[in-house]
C-alpha cells in the first residue's frame, strides 16, 4: 500500500490533487515517478535558439495547449504524421519551425476552465510577423503580450530606451 510518506516533499500537494481527481494512490505515484523523470530528462537536455538557452522546461515566450482541446478540433491527433501536426502546431503559435513541441503530463486547465491531468502540448511561440499581427474572429490578437513587446524591443529603439529608462527608476 501507498502511502503519502513515500511521495517526495516537493510533490506532496500534486499528490494530493491527484487523489482529489479520483487517482487511486498507487496511479498517483506512478504519475509522480513518471514526472520525476521527466524533469531529469529536462534538466540534461539544454538546446540553443538565437544565442538564448532554451530548456523543454522552461522555454522563454512558451505556449501551451491542453492535448484534450487539440483533440476536439482534431480528433485523429495521434495518428497524424509528425509534419502535419507541426503544421497545426505552427497555426496555433507554435513555433515549429525553429524549436520543437512538447508533451508532457500533468495537472492543467483545459480551455473551458476544467481540472484535468492529462497531456500538455507546448513549445515556444512564433514570433514572425504573420503570428504578431494576426488576429481572432472577435478582432483580438492572438499573439501573447510577452511576444508583441519582445518583438518590439526588438524593432523599436524608441520603446527599447523607454523599457531602460524604466528599469532604472
């Protein structure tokens, strides 16, 4: 038998939700163990994008889909070939092109606001005009705020010395 004494501290509350979304103990410390190793897989596997060091876990500007969302627009997601789902990929922001996409389990929100565990899809968003300025069927961007102003910094010297007089108040 499982018990919460066995599950390291720092996973202790995961443990715990994980109960509280009917896992049974020994399921929620499989899920545990599978993340634990996961995070070791992360930690020994930098990569380099444009001279910044981009980890699986922390991707600078990353962007994220729960895989049951992606499964309701595409039902036959995992039968897909891996170029054609980088192309869904890249027509939801991410950037396939020059990074890779992630899966990972673990506790998330799905879009319409419920608690699951299941897979997170993930990468690092585009950043190229098109993504920039395009917009949703309500007019909004679709693009982050982190990614508009990174571009930015990027093409405005103006707004780049404003962001560094900031900085130094």
């Amino acid at each position: 038998m499982v018990t919460a004494v066995e599950i390291p501290t720092q996973y202790k509350s995961l443990y715990k939700d994980l109960i509280g979304l009917g896992k049974s103990r020994e399921e929620a410390k499989e899920i545990i163990e599978r993340l634990q190793r996961q995070e070791e897989d992360y930690q020994e596997s930098p990569e380099e994008d444009e001279g910044r060091e981009i980890t699986k876990r922390g991707i600078s500007l990353r962007i994220q889909y729960s895989k049951s969302d992606i499964l309701v627009l595409i039902p036959n997601w995992d039968s897909l070939p891996l170029e054609t789902k980088e192309e869904y990929l890249w027509s939801l922001g991410i950037n396939t092109k020059k990074g890779h996409f992630y899966e990972e389990d673990r506790i998330h929100t799905t879009i319409k606001g419920k608690k699951i565990f299941g897979t997170v899809i993930y990468g690092q968003e585009r950043l190229d005009k098109e993504w920039i300025r395009k917009l949703d069927k309500n007019g909004r961007s679709v693009a982050s705020d982190e990614a508009k102003s990174y571009v930015r910094m990027k093409t405005d010297s103006g707004y780049r010395e404003d962001i560094r007089n900031l900085s130094r108040r």
